[in-house]
C-alpha cells in the first residue's frame, strides 16, 4: 500500500470521528455557518462565574488550532487524442528544475491516468494566538507526501499592514492562491500551469499587504526562486546560481462596495525573476537560455448572490490574463566548455473567462474558455532563432452537484485544440469532500 494511503486511513477515521455532527450543522446549505452564540450556560446570576467563562471563550479563540481534510478522486477517460503539450511551451514541461528530490506531479489533469486516479488530497491545518496566525498544508499523493506550504501570519500589525512569512503561494491574479478543491473546473487554467508551474507560483519567502480600507489591497512579495515555471532554474548551465531572494512581486486588489449581493474585484499584479536558466541537452551537445524575465497581469471577477436557498440563481463570470518576457542569452556547450552566442527575448501570454450558474439549490453548470500563446514568441534551435508558434485553446463546461456544503461531484468536458496537434476531447468525473472545522477554505 502507497505510504499516503496508509497514512490517510486513519486520519481520516478520526477526523470523522470527531466531526460526528457535520451531516447535522451542514446539510441545509451553504450560506448557514456556525452559531456558538446560541449555546446556554448557567452563570447568568453570577458574574464572576460570567466573567471567568468569558475569559475562557477569549482566551480559547486567541489560541485554537484547527485541522481539515479535503479526499479527492478524479475518473479520466480520453476519447481521442494523446496527452501533448501547447506548441511553444513544451521546454516548460522538460528539463530538471528540482532542489529537492523530484516534484510529482500525478495530482495534476495533464498527467492523469485513463481511469480513477486519487488526485489532490491534503491536510491543512491552521492555528491561532492574538497576535499571530499560522498554517502548514501538506499534499497526499499516492506515492509521495510533500509540505505544500508552512507559513505564519501577523494578527494585530498597526494600519491595515499584514507580514507572512514561510511557503506559500503567491497572491497574484486570482487562481494561483487557491488550492484545487476550491476551484470551478477540475483542470488549472493553461496560463497559469504554463507561465508559472504546475503548481502555480509557490515559494518560500516573504509577503506584506497594506488594506487601508476594506476596498483596496495592495501587496509585494520577495522569493527565494526556487519554483518551477517563471523561476526555472535547471541545472547543468552557464551560470551558478545566485543567493536569493531572486524573484519579487507587486499586486493590487480593489473591490467597490456594490451592495450586500454583489461583489467585484479587480487585480493587477506583475513581477520579476533575476535569474532564469534552461537547459536543452541534445546529448553531445546542449543550448542554455539563460537571463531574466518579468511578468504583467490583469484579472477581474463579478459574483453576483440571488439570495435564494442554496446556489440557485448565484452567478459569477471571472476572466484573468497575463503576459510575460524572457530577456536571455544562448550559450551552446561542447565537451564541458560553452560559447556565448546572441540575445533574445521571448514573448508568451495567455487568458481565460469563465461563467458559472447555480441552475438548482445544490447545482451549478459552468463554461470556460482557454487561449494561451495569443504572442508566442519562443527561441527555437538548429539553427538559433525566435520563432513564432500558433495559439493554443482549451474550452470546458462541467455540472457540478454539491452534495452538501463541503462534498460536492463533478462532471467536465474538455475539447482541446493544442497548436501542432489534432483536436482532443478528454471527459473528467471529479469527487471533493472536504472534513474538519476550517474545511471550506480557499487558501
């Protein structure tokens, strides 16, 4: 038995155990949360009795921990097609660019198998003193089990000002902070996956955020560079690599005050990374592209709330894009020696919207259009030049039934039109359940 798995068991017996009232507290819809303020105690004629109980309440949620599990499994069937990458972003799928050991990737739709597939299952758990915050997230795999984030959070920092420190991921647009049970498609969007990493923009380092009112967000992060995707680095190049921090971030969030049901938020964010490298060995000889490269984005999402039982009439059409550049330079390698050859500069972007409708109570049906390499400009070999590829598009549309507030199924449909490959259809059945206290987070 896979180590995860036989970790998983009996955790999850106990967290089931100890949630035994969940059916009770969640079965009547999503908008109905927790009310402790209901619960009786027999200390009204004496005060100091009142305010020692008071202390304890304060003093318990000044100091709580609290641990979730969210189980996935995924049925994947391919109709037609073989699994291929967009033209011009393969050399982001090849390559070693691992400091630790190897990154599996099996909880990923691009390397799902044909049939049932355990998918992305974790543990969260998360705890709280007054004036700090903390979290670690570890990832369960059915052959590995990795710490996907740990990091602390500032509680109590004067004027709107938030420091968090640790792993984790980046803040930028609006996907790349949210964990794979809290999104509306079984699949992360292309441009995401391909301009910043299979699992987005994750690292170690720090992040400080300003809200000086409840409408704006503004935030900048500093990382160590050791991801994947927009922070390669494989080894085997020109350069050693440089001490960190090496890749740093801006971002803004405004959100208008629209009224009780509706809500917009508007972002922009970009960033740089310093030192970029990727290695193409041909055997007796191997191409480094090697410099810098930044990023630029927008992203935007309405959520609109009918205020009916459930998710019935509840709307949401949200649509991110991002552009990025590659400042490089060639050197080609020959018997351990290498010769510095020409400048280039890359240039790569993509996009998607989406829209989702509650048809019922606990149904929503949802669509997703995908472009990614609408400018794709990459730098080709034999001989060395920048060549333009074609766009790639994804289109999907799924129906999802959320069995209860944090257990929902999802049937997707996903056409794929990948450049320099034929048309693709691959049909998905997602199952989410999510146990513990804080089960229904984004982050």
């Amino acid at each position: 038995m896979p180590r995860s798995l036989f970790l998983l068991t009996p955790l999850a017996t106990a967290l089931l155990i100890s949630s035994s009232a969940y059916a009770d507290d969640h079965h009547h819809g999503h908008d109905h949360g927790h009310d402790h303020s209901g619960h009786a105690h027999e200390h009204d004629d004496d005060e100091h009795s009142n305010d020692k109980h008071n202390a304890y309440v304060q003093s318990d949620a000044e100091n709580s921990i609290n641990v979730s599990l969210v189980v996935e499994g995924i049925y994947h069937n391919r109709f037609s097609g073989d699994e291929s990458s967009p033209a011009g972003f393969s050399h982001e799928h090849e390559g070693s660019h691992d400091h630790e050991g190897g990154h599996d990737h099996s909880g990923h739709s691009h390397d799902l198998d044909n049939g049932f597939n355990l998918g992305h299952s974790e543990v969260a758990i998360e705890g709280q003193t007054a004036h700090l915050e903390g979290k670690a997230v570890v990832s369960l795999t059915e052959d590995d089990i990795t710490l996907e984030e740990a990091f602390i959070a500032t509680r109590t920092l004067p004027n709107g000002l938030r420091l968090q420190a640790g792993k984790f991921l980046s803040d930028i647009g609006y996907i790349n902070s949210r964990h794979p049970h809290a999104w509306d498609f079984v699949e992360r969007p292309l441009v995401n996956e391909y301009l910043f990493g299979e699992h987005g923009l994750l690292d170690t380092g720090l992040q400080l955020t300003w809200s000086p009112n409840s409408t704006l967000t503004l935030g900048s992060e500093l990382f160590q560079g050791e991801g994947e995707g927009f922070s390669r680095f494989d080894e085997g190049g020109y350069e050693d690599r440089a001490s960190g921090p090496r890749v740093g971030t801006i971002f803004a969030k405004y959100r208008p005050d629209l009224g009780a049901n509706k809500q917009l938020t508007l972002g922009t964010s970009a960033g740089m990374n310093r030192q970029y490298v990727r290695v193409d060995d041909h055997g007796h000889h191997a191409h480094t592209a090697e410099g810098d490269n930044w990023f630029a984005g927008l992203d935007a999402r309405f959520n609109y709330d009918a205020e009916q039982p459930g998710y019935q009439g509840n709307w949401q059409l949200g649509a991110e894009y991002f552009y990025s550049e590659r400042d490089l330079q060639e050197h080609v390698q020959h018997h351990d020696h290498f010769h510095a050859h020409d400048h280039y500069t890359e240039q790569q972007d993509g996009a998607y919207i989406d829209a989702i409708y509650g048809i019922a109570p606990r149904w929503e049906v949802g669509l997703r259009a995908e472009a990614l390499g609408l400018t794709n400009k990459v730098m080709g070999t034999h001989p060395t030049a920048i060549v333009s590829e074609d766009t790639s598009w994804r289109h999907s549309a799924q129906l999802t039934w959320h069995v209860r507030d944090n257990m929902f199924v999802r049937t997707q449909l996903t056409r794929e039109d990948f450049a320099g490959h034929d048309e693709q259809w691959v049909g998905m059945v997602q199952f989410n359940a999510a146990f513990g206290s804080h089960a229904g987070h984004n982050h």
